[in-house]
C-alpha cells in the first residue's frame, strides 16, 4: 500500500512539474521583438535610398589627390623606410574603394 502511494505520489509530482510554465532564460535569449511595435505602412520604404543618393559621387581627381596625400604623409614619418610596404600606392587604393 504505501510503495503504491508512493508511486502516485511521484506521478502527480511529475505531472505538476511537466505541465509548469518554462522558466525565463537570460535575457538576450527572451529579446523583445521590436518589428512588430509600428506597422509597416508607417515606414518610410526608400529612407534608406534617399539619403544613399543624395550624397555627392566623389571624382576620381579628388579620390587620388586624398590617396596621394596619405600615402605622402606616410613617407614623411621617420619609420617609413624601415616597413616593408612596397605596395602601399596600391593597397590604399584598393581599401579606399571598398
């Protein structure tokens, strides 16, 4: 008798546990979701866009005298000999595209 209120007992104790609500988790794990907060008929689809070509293409002059002038810059420093950067013309070209 007491081995099968013992087992009942452990059943309705899994029961209870099983059917608990599941415990919060940090708190990055349970991130608000913040798309759902304005709908989309209130954003502005091309804000983007708009401000990406409103800005001025710079020339290719502007771009290789800027270019010109850092890798100037460089050359003036005491330490600039003693690195090997024999492709600094063009690695700065390179990074200053993109």
């Amino acid at each position: 008798m007491g081995s099968l209120l013992f087992r009942l007992l452990l059943l309705t104790l899994a029961v209870i546990v099983a059917s608990a609500p599941p415990k919060k988790g940090h708190r990055r794990h349970n991130a608000v979701d913040w798309s759902n907060q304005f709908p989309e008929s209130s954003k502005d689809p091309f804000e983007h866009d708009k401000w990406y070509h409103s800005r001025p293409e710079p020339s290719a002059e502007w771009v290789k005298k800027a270019i010109d002038e850092m890798i100037e810059r460089d050359r003036k420093r005491k330490d600039y000999h003693s690195r090997g950067l024999d492709r600094l013309r063009k690695v700065k070209r390179n990074h200053a595209k993109g």
